[in-house]
C-alpha cells in the first residue's frame, strides 16, 4: 500500500463522498463502460448507526439507522476500491468501488473529469435549487417602532 499523506485521504475522501451522494443513473450514464475487475467482496447490505451533536458540537447521541451497500473490488493491476452507499442498490455500490480503484491509478486525472466533476457540479445544481426554495419561503422580520415607544 502506497504511503498516504493527509493530503491523499482527504482527496480520497472527497471523492468517495461525491460518489456516496451521486444519483445511480448519473454514474451509470458517465460511466457506462466497466473495466476487468475482480469482486472481493460482493455488494452486501447492511445497516450503520448515524451518530449526531446536539449543536454540532455538544455530547454525541445515536440519531437511528441508515441502511447501506458496500461493495470491494480489485483492479488487474493490484488497486482496490471500496464503495459504500445509502440505501440498497448494489450498482451503484459496485460502480463507487471500481471508480475509486481507478482514482487512485494512472487514469485518476480523466476519471475525474469525465466522472467526480460532473458528478459534483450535479450535486451544486441541486443543492443551489433547493437553497432558492428555501430562501423564497423566508421571512424577514424586523421590529418597528410603534408610537407609544418614543
């Protein structure tokens, strides 16, 4: 396993959260072609406990479950990539592995570009639509002066 230096993971990180929050059919239609890989472990779905803070900072409490599907798979060159997303779909899971096998390889750079950065702008899209909801159903409120308070 090559030396991975705090830059490396957070990279790496980075883009397995874009693959975990990408829609299935969006990384189906970018990368529709898979390589050779082998299943080290076939897409199996299980349950984790979601942990939150109250404030974001407080005491740790378990919120409830999240079910997920993780899958592992092995390039022919030797390179691993593991998938880990919500829900049950096995695809999508199997699909997260093997781009993130090939992130970590000679072909990071065109992946990136032909798959993560795509998926990431996609994500904004929809993040950005969803804040402009939000924001037209905003109430301003402010305090006026009434006669009597002067």
């Amino acid at each position: 396993m090559p030396d991975q230096t705090e830059e490396s993971i957070a990279k790496r990180k980075s883009w397995m959260s874009t693959l975990a929050k990408g829609k299935s059919a969006s990384i189906g239609k970018l990368f529709p072609d898979l390589p050779v890989y082998e299943v080290i472990r076939a897409p199996e779905t299980g349950t984790v406990m979601v942990r939150g803070r109250t404030g974001g900072t407080g005491a740790s409490f378990n919120l409830g479950e999240m079910t997920v599907t993780r899958c592992a798979v092995r390039l022919p060159d030797g390179t691993t990539g593991h998938g880990y997303v919500q829900g049950r779909d096995g695809e999508h899971a199997t699909r997260a592995a093997i781009i993130d096998a090939l992130m970590q390889g000679v072909d990071a750079e065109r992946v990136a570009a032909e798959v993560i950065a795509p998926l990431e702008a996609e994500f904004e899209a929809s993040r950005q639509s969803r804040a402009e909801k939000a924001a037209a159903t905003k109430v301003d409120f402010f305090t006026m002066v009434r006669g009597e308070d002067q």
